[in-house]
C-alpha cells in the first residue's frame, strides 16, 4: 500500500486552508488544488505540491499519486443555484468518478447537516441542501471508501477540540468551528475510517473519543439512503 499522499480540492477557502495546516501540522503530504496562482505561495509555504484546475473542467489530473482525497470546496452563500449544482453535487461525483478511477484508498466528502431533509431547510438553503444531499448519495454508492462529513452550523471560531454526533432528527445545533471540522477530516485520512457518514454539531464529546470509537466499529455496506 502506498504511503498517504492527500489531494485537497477547495483548498484556498476557509475550511480547506485550516485544513491544509492540519495536514502540515500532522507532516501528511498533500497536494492543494487551486484556481488561481496568484494563492500558490501560502500552500507552498506549508511544502504543499501545487495544481491549478477550475471544478467546472476535466480535473482528472490532479488525482496522479495520490492515495487520499478531501473535497473541502463549497458555493458561497451568494452564489446561484448554478454554481450550487456545479460546485456542491457535480464536481463531487466527478471526485468520486476520477477516485475510483484511480483507486484512491479514501475519499473524505465535506457537506453538511442540512443534507438529511433539504426540504426542510430554509427557503435559502433548500436548493444547496439538496446539491449536498445527491452528491453524498453518489459517492456513498460509487464504490470508493469515503468519509462524509455532515456538520451542522459552521463558525471562525478557535477548535473546541470536541463535538457531538448528530443524525437527521437532531434539533439543538450549536455551532462547530471549522478548524474542528478540519481536524476531524485528517483523522479521518490518518485513522483509515471507511464508508462511514459523520454528522455532528458543537459539543463535549472528545473528538479523538468520537474518531477512535467509528474507527472499530464494523465497516458497513452502502446504505440505501442517507
């Protein structure tokens, strides 16, 4: 098996960056993917490799030696329902595609609590939701082992360092900081954990408890939805 090699897409917003510096901070090698080159020397700085490559093109090329896969990138709140259905569901089944392609040994999907009952979202949210929602359905199901992280109500906040899990019935949600959300993506990539879906809000609960907990449990089949 090959040593990890992690391929970050979305790594220049603001959850792929905090993400690119737990990646540095835990010395995983890692690949960012972006945009523009004009954002190259920050990555370069953390002894990232460097790809350029727009979601909405063929990107098969950034996926050449790597093992592992994070897919941090995310329409803005601003942005029309054509960039949602570009950037939250299309781009990620193409991931999904180019990853089993590759035979990429884990494939970490970044998407959001929302994604259980898009119909049930707020009128501004409805339509991102449901982007999120076909698109963790797809990779779920595409045959790659995958990690879909489902966090509820995003912050800037320091890392709290804990969490608690959440599932579709869960009212109270209190905000998890993004950096948390970063460092559960890279234990995700360094514990191995497979074909699982996370979904979690603020909370005590340790997240190195929360990690080590799914990482024994039996690795299960697809489910038939999410």
């Amino acid at each position: 098996m090959k040593p990890p090699k992690v391929l970050l897409i979305g790594a220049h917003g603001r959850t792929g960056r905090l993400i690119a510096q737990r990646l540095h901070h835990e010395s995983l090698p890692f690949r960012a993917m972006l945009r523009k080159s004009a954002h190259k020397s920050e990555f370069a700085a953390m002894g990232a490799e460097i790809v350029l490559s727009d979601l909405t093109n063929d990107f098969c090329h950034a996926f050449d030696d790597i093992t592992h896969v994070i897919y941090a990138a995310g329409s803005a709140q601003t942005e029309s329902v054509h960039e949602q259905r570009a950037i939250d569901r299309d781009a990620v089944m193409r991931t999904a595609d180019y990853a089993r392609r590759r035979r990429v040994q884990q494939l970490v999907v970044i998407s959001a609590l929302s994604a259980f009952d898009p119909a049930h979202s707020g009128f501004a949210l409805r339509h991102y939701s449901r982007m999120k929602r076909e698109a963790d359905e797809y990779v779920a199901h595409r045959g790659v082992p995958y990690a879909i992280l489902r966090p509820g109500p995003l912050s800037d906040e320091p890392a709290h360092g804990a969490i608690a899990l959440a599932d579709a019935h869960t009212e109270h949600k209190p905000e998890v900081s993004r950096a948390d959300v970063a460092r559960i993506a890279v234990q995700c990539v360094s514990s191995g954990i497979g074909n699982r879906m996370i979904a979690f809000v603020g909370g005590d609960e340790s997240i190195d408890s929360v990690i080590d907990a799914l990482r024994h449990e039996p690795i299960h089949a697809a489910p038939t939805s999410l």
